[in-house]
C-alpha cells in the first residue's frame, strides 16, 4: 500500500513563506477576518432561531420569544446582518488577495532580473513565464477564496458541532459515526489530487515554453513552413495537460460523489433516529430540525474540507515553485531608482588576465578556456580571433561578470574584479553584441537605456556619432519611431547603430565589441565601422571579430584556438608569421 502524503511540517513552512506576503497588510486581513468570523456566526445562529420557530408554531416554549413575528423578525435580523459581515469579509479579504499577489509578482519579477546568467542557463523562459503567471494565480485564488473558505469552515465544523452536541448528545453520536468515512476518504482522495494538480501545473509550464519559444522564432518557422509542426507539438503538450487534469477531475468528482452519498444517507439516517426521539418526548421537533439543518451545515464544512485542502496542496506545489526562485542567489546589483553620474568613468580601464580556466556551469566537463593571460593598458585596443567556439565571448562574460572565472584572476585598473561593486563595474562596461536586442518602445527609449537622466540632446549628439541621425530624421515620427518587438521595424545596421548610440550615451571605460558587424552588408557595415571608430576613441576596446577591417588597425591581436591563446601580435607581425591567423585571413578574403 502507497504512504499517504499529508500536510507535512516542510509543506506547511514553505506555504507560510509565501504568507509572508501578506504582513504588510495585516490590518485588512484582521477586518477581514473579524467579518468572516461574525459572518459564520450569524449564519449558524440561523438553524438554532429556526428551531425556535417551528417550536412556538408547534405550541411549545421559546427561550427566544413566543412571538412568531418577532422571532421572524429575529431571522431577518441575522441575514442583514450577515451580508454586512460578508461584505466586509469579500471586501477587505479583495484588498489583501491583489496587494499580496502584487508584491508577490514584483518581489518574483525583481529576483528574476537580478539573477545571474547561470540560472537561465539552466531554465527556460516559458517555464519563468509560467512561474510569473500562472502559480502566482494560483496562489492568488488561494489569498482570496481558499484560505477564507477553509477558515469559515473549519468554524462552522467546531461551533456546529458544540451546539449540537449540547442539543442532542445521543443524536450528535449517532451522527458521528459517519466521519471516520469522510476522513478517510479525505485523506486517500486528497494526496492523489494533490499529485495530479502538480503534475498539471509543470505540463502546463512546459506548454508555455512551447508558445514563448515558437513565437520567438516565428520567423524560423515560416521560412521553414513549420506551422502545422508546431500546432501538433502544442497541442501534443496541452493533450498531456488535458489528461491529467482530467485524471485529477476524476478523483475530484469520485471524491464528491462519495462525500454526498455518505452526507445525505447520514442525513436519513439522523432523521430516522431523530424522528424515534420525537417520539419518545426526548427532543422537540423544532430541535430535530435545527439538530438537521446543523447536520447539513457539519457536512457541507467536511465535504468543503476535502475539496479546500487539494487547493491547498495546489496551492503548496505553486508556493514551492516560487520559493525556489526566491531562495536563488541575486547578484549584488544596486537596485536604486537611477544611477548616479559619478559612478561612470569611476574606472581607468586597464585590464589583466592570469591564467584564466573556465568552464561553464551547465557544462562542468567542458573546459571553455585553458590558462589564457593577457593585459590591456588603459585605452588600449585589441582583438580577439578565432573560429567559432574558441572562447572569444567567453572572456568578454568574464569581464564583465556574467560568471566568475573558475581559475586565474582578472584584474581592471589592478583590482579584482570580484572587488568591484557589481553595477558600478558594469556600468563602465560597454557592450555592443552581435544580435542586438531592442525593446519594444521608441528609438529615444532605447538609446536613453544608455543612461536614464541623459538629455533630447545628448540623445541626440549620441545618434549623430553613431551615424544614426539621418535614417531616425527620415521617419516620419523621428526619435519617436517604435521599434517593434526586438527591434522588428529597423533594419539590422540600424538596430546596430542604436546599439551603439546607446553604447556612446553611457560612455563607459571599456568597450566590449561582439562580432558587432559580422552580420551586415557591406554598406551598412561601412556607415557601422565609421560609429564603431567614433565610439572606440579614449576608451579601452576589445574587439572580438575576424573581419580584417575591424582588426588591423587595433594596438594587439589574440588567436584562440580550442581555449587558448596561441599567438598575439599586430595584424603585420601575425600575418608575417604565416600560421593560423594568416590562414584565417586568407580564408575570409577568399569568401
């Protein structure tokens, strides 16, 4: 026999981790909770004044009144005053569900964007998306309804019980014999629904990196007529989604049907019992009534019970999921509204490198670089060359700290790079990669990335070095031209040059340059190298390419092979050498 999963001690801590949203606004939780508590209250006092109805209608005495009208007007009484309680209740319990759910997804969105390259190594963005999305969802269900619901029955469970085992104490033993039934059932029902909904809630991840990734490369699949490939692998995964959750509807469904059969027949069963008690004069029939309709209201709790607790369970695989991001390690990037002007230029730009071995953590047994060692004095330019998977982007995600070097030290202005404050290194570092990334807004926007605080004119000067102003000037709405998703709507020399007008706003000490014109004609390479020659003046630049007229005139020249450095020199010292360089140049002549 399977070990039944309860609510263990870790389960629970993990789900009040995510609670802990919920403290800054512990007041409306507190009025929530009060409308919720009176709420219950008034609607168990319903049953009992009942009673009392029927026992004045019946010719017995009332401890409330044996007036029928006033006691009607009793019952009026407690279903006004309910709905104010459960205005309260809905309202205030409204105000903590959205504020809690808000913090939550910025306190998740914050841990995202401020984790290192290292985490999305190992993840995929659709299953973040999903995390951001759909489990925070989850749990928002859980604030609102689920934690509300669960306490109202569990008050309705423990106060409906004394009442009634104050009422009719043989009669409240007869109906107990019924529970262990419903508690078991509970128990068994629960921890398969609680594995099917977690198992529901990872598919459906798994079906939105599908979505994210399609979309991301629609232009991949039409080239490549892929569409129907792509429905059927979509609809493959949410097939697997629908079966599962179907599987958990099931249990749901057998788990209800079961609780109404054994309710309603303990329900007769009460009422036969009942009835013999009426008969002996042990009980009044207003009692039987209100002994039944607080029967119904137990059994509703209990039956609600089971369906609450595989919310919570649900509820308990989205708040680990969450957690788990939360407890990932942030880089210490400074996290203030803007950064100050006097961090830029903070470094000289002097850079060196000893014996630098390097890995990737994804990919531990595969030795990327292999004891590299280089210096670069301050306003210095160099290239690093080599085939593909030489380790050229390798060294600049060191630079800048994307990760840490496994082996070796590097040093910038004689100091550890580890030493230096995360954001005011990067912040001297500048970066122009080979596929730039643009976001959707306007042109001004994305070259403003480059410092927030900087001015139209300073915008403005930055576009006109990057040789971008006559293309911008040319549209209609100017700098205020949207992008497009990524930069869609420009072509890719002019994506570049924004990259680089962006690059020139920051001004940064060092000047990272990716394989920045590998992919561009030859005109619009011409109009990138005059930018790239304007940006690369008084500031420290390495170069990764292999285009000659990218490198030749650069102060030093590296050629990686497999990791390594295995020559260095001027573009004339290698080129005499007539070795790998050499071939490498001449192979690109004759492209």
């Amino acid at each position: 026999m399977k070990k039944i999963n309860f609510l263990n001690k870790d389960q629970f801590k993990r789900l009040t981790g995510i609670y802990r949203f919920i403290l800054p606004y512990k007041w409306q939780f507190t009025v929530g909770m009060i409308g919720l508590v009176f709420s219950s209250l008034t609607l168990l006092s319903f049953p009992l004044i009942s009673g009392e109805l029927l026992d004045v209608a019946s010719g017995n005495e009332s401890w409330l009144s044996n007036n029928l009208n006033i006691i009607a007007l009793c019952l009026l009484a407690v279903f006004f005053v309910q709905s104010i309680f459960s205005f309260i209740r809905v309202y205030f319990f409204a105000k903590v569900n959205e504020n809690s759910s808000a913090d939550i997804r910025t306190t998740l969105y914050q841990k995202l964007i401020t984790l290192p390259i290292s985490f999305y190594d190992k993840h995929r963005t659709g299953e973040l998306i999903s995390r951001i999305t759909s489990d925070i969802s989850l749990l928002q269900n859980t604030f609102s309804v689920t934690l509300a619901e669960f306490l109202r029955q569990i008050a309705t469970l423990l106060i409906g019980t004394i009442v009634i085992v104050s009422m009719a104490p043989s009669l409240t033993g007869f109906m107990f014999a019924t529970f262990p039934f419903l508690i078991v059932a509970a128990i068994v029902f629960g921890r398969y629904i609680r594995r099917l909904t977690k198992k529901t809630q990872d598919q459906l991840a798994e079906s939105s990196v599908i979505v994210e990734e399609t979309l991301q490369a629609i232009r991949a699949v039409k080239a490549f007529t892929s569409e129907f490939r792509e429905i059927v692998r979509y609809r493959t995964s949410i097939d697997q989604v629908v079966s599962t959750a179907l599987k958990a509807a099931l249990f749901r469904g057998l788990f209800v049907a079961f609780i109404i059969f054994v309710l309603f027949g303990g329900i007769v069963a009460v009422l036969w019992y009942g009835a013999t008690l009426v008969q002996q004069g042990t009980i009044t029939i207003g009692d039987l009534v209100s002994f039944i309709m607080y029967t119904t209201l137990i059994g509703g709790s209990i039956a609600g019970l089971g369906d609450l607790y595989g919310q919570i369970q649900k509820a308990v695989g989205a708040s680990e999921r969450i957690l788990d991001i939360l407890d990932e390690q942030s880089e210490s990037i400074s996290l203030s509204p803007s950064h100050p002007e006097s961090l830029t230029r903070a470094i000289q730009g002097s850079i060196r490198l000893d014996n630098i071995s390097f890995s990737y953590p994804s990919r531990p047994d595969i030795m990327v670089l292999n004891d590299i060692s280089f210096s670069v004095q301050a306003g210095e330019k160099i290239a690093l060359v080599g085939h593909s998977g030489a380790g050229k982007s390798t060294l600049a995600q060191l630079i800048l700290r994307y990760y840490s070097a496994g082996n070796g030290t590097i040093t910038i202005d004689n100091t550890a790079v580890d030493a230096y404050d995360l954001s005011t290194l990067r912040m001297n570092i500048g970066l122009v990669p080979q596929e730039v990334i643009l976001f959707g807004g306007s042109i001004e926007e994305n070259i403003r990335y480059g410092r927030e605080k900087a001015t139209f004119q300073q915008i403005k000067e930055a576009a006109y070095q990057a040789n971008a102003l006559d293309f911008i000037n040319s549209f209609p709405e100017g700098f205020s031209t949207i992008v497009g998703e990524r930069g869609i709507q420009l072509s890719g020399g002019q994506r570049q040059r924004i990259a680089i007008a962006r690059a020139i706003l920051k001004d940064p000490a060092i000047l990272i340059l990716d394989e920045a014109t590998s992919s561009l004609d030859a005109e619009s390479e011409h109009l990138v190298q005059s930018a790239l020659e304007n940006l690369m003046e008084h500031r420290t630049t390495i170069i990764i390419a292999h285009r000659l007229a990218t490198i030749r005139k650069v102060d030093r020249i590296y050629m990686l092979k497999e990791g390594q450095i295995i020559e260095r020199g001027t573009h004339e010292e290698l080129y005499e050498l007539d070795q790998s360089y050499r071939s490498l140049i001449q192979l690109q002549m004759l492209g």
